[in-house]
C-alpha cells in the first residue's frame, strides 16, 4: 500500500439548478501543481475517486471532485436530466468553486466516461443538448477486473440500484453527436486514456476523436485488456502516473 502524507479532504455545498450540489475537495501537498476538477460518469460519483485523488494531491495537484445532480450525494431527480448541459452547469460550478479555493493554480477538467462528454462540452463552449422510463443498466463487472472495486459497488447505496432513464441516455447521445460534428475545433491541450477491454465505451470512439480533433498538443493512451474505470482498475498506478 503506497503511504501518502496527510492530507484532509474537505467537503463543499454549491447551490445548483437542481437543488444542492455535494463537492469534495482535497488540497495539494506542496506547490507547483495544477487544479483538477474530476467529473464523474454513470453509476459513480465523487468518492469513487479517493484513492485517485490522494495520489494526485502527494503530487502536489488539487483535486475537486462533484457528485453531479440527481447522483451520488447531490439533490435531484434520481439519474435524469433532459439535457447533458444541466450535467455541464454542475461542472462550470464546480470549476468555479476549484479556481476560488486554487487561484493561484491553472485548472483542469478531468472527466471520465461520461464525464468526457460533460468535460468537452465545457471546454468547446457547447450548450443546448416517457422521459423519466428507465432503460439503460451497466453491469458492474464490466467497470473493473478488480474483484474487490466490484464487489465495493455492487455494495454502494448511491449506485447499486441505478438505472439511466431514456431521456438521459438520449441526452448522451445528442450531446455526443454535436461533439462530433465539432472534433477539429477543440483545439486545447488533450489527454485521451481508454481500456481496450472497455465493454461499456468502444476504445475506437477515444481513437476517432484523437484523429480528428484540431489541437495541436494531443495525447491518446490506449491500456491494453483495462476496463472502463482505468482509476480503479487493475494497474490502476499507471494510469494515474500517466496523468500527473
């Protein structure tokens, strides 16, 4: 087990469209660093990325992590939203929260799975993406080839039962589809990481989107055989070396 000097995560309440929006923050060790903000996907929310963010916090980043609205801890219609910019209003808050308690800091959104989609849309300037019939369930042996991490969320109230509802998948792929169309004007720095195992997001998505994005300072990172939480799955350290 790595040993990590102390730190003390601190936690936040923004107001949010919603209702209140959870927030956890863990300070940077040291200086030098940068401000991250992580922003989760489906059946996750922000304590899923403790570990992640102890790491990163030894390494002297700041970590701010949401619960997003209707997940985890946050207030809100359980999992529903009509559109992903709901998803990225929580975001922007979040990113505003991380530059009032890091000012001195750059930040940088961190998003995984569809945390992705919310991330881009902030950063290209995107807005506008039976409604509340649930259709969408992920297995969660398809999250990890960790045993223990599954077994952890097969156990966790905040995600265990959730379904995604039809309105908010289809607001994914509205979103997704309008991305796409504008890959070549996302012209800031990227980091893309993707599992090759991944059953619940193709790797070939991360790689068409590295082909086609227009930034000029681009990265895509394919893990062989991981599955779709790279943070918490097996050889998990190399991912989180690899980001900072």
């Amino acid at each position: 087990m790595p040993q990590f000097a102390s730190t003390t995560m601190q936690v936040h309440e923004l107001d949010g469209g919603a209702g209140r929006l959870f927030v956890r923050h863990w300070p940077a060790i040291g200086t030098g660093g940068a401000s991250l903000v992580l922003c989760h996907g489906f059946h996750a929310h922000s304590g899923h990325y403790a570990r992640a963010a102890e790491v990163f916090a030894q390494r002297s980043f700041a970590v701010t992590a949401l619960d997003l609205r209707g997940r985890g801890r946050s207030e809100g219609a359980r999992a529903y939203v009509d559109t992903f910019d709901e998803y990225a209003s929580d975001l922007a808050r979040a990113i505003d929260l991380a530059r009032s308690l890091t000012p001195d800091l750059p930040v940088y959104p961190l998003g995984h799975s569809a945390g992705g989609v919310i991330a881009l849309t902030i950063l290209k300037g995107t807005s506008n993406i039976v409604p509340h019939a649930r259709v969408l369930r992920l297995k969660m042996a398809d999250f990890s080839r960790d045993p223990a991490w599954v077994e952890q969320l097969e156990l966790d109230p905040l995600v265990r039962d959730e379904v995604q509802p039809v309105q908010t998948v289809a607001a994914l792929a509205r979103a997704a589809d309008r991305l796409r169309v504008d890959f070549g004007r996302i012209v800031l720095s990227i980091l893309i990481l993707h599992g090759t195992g991944d059953k619940a997001a193709n790797a070939q998505g991360s790689q068409d989107f590295f082909e086609a994005a227009g930034a000029s300072d681009k990265t895509l990172k394919l893990y062989e055989g991981h599955y779709h939480d790279l943070l918490n799955d097996l050889d998990r350290d190399r991912v989180t070396n690899d980001i900072g």
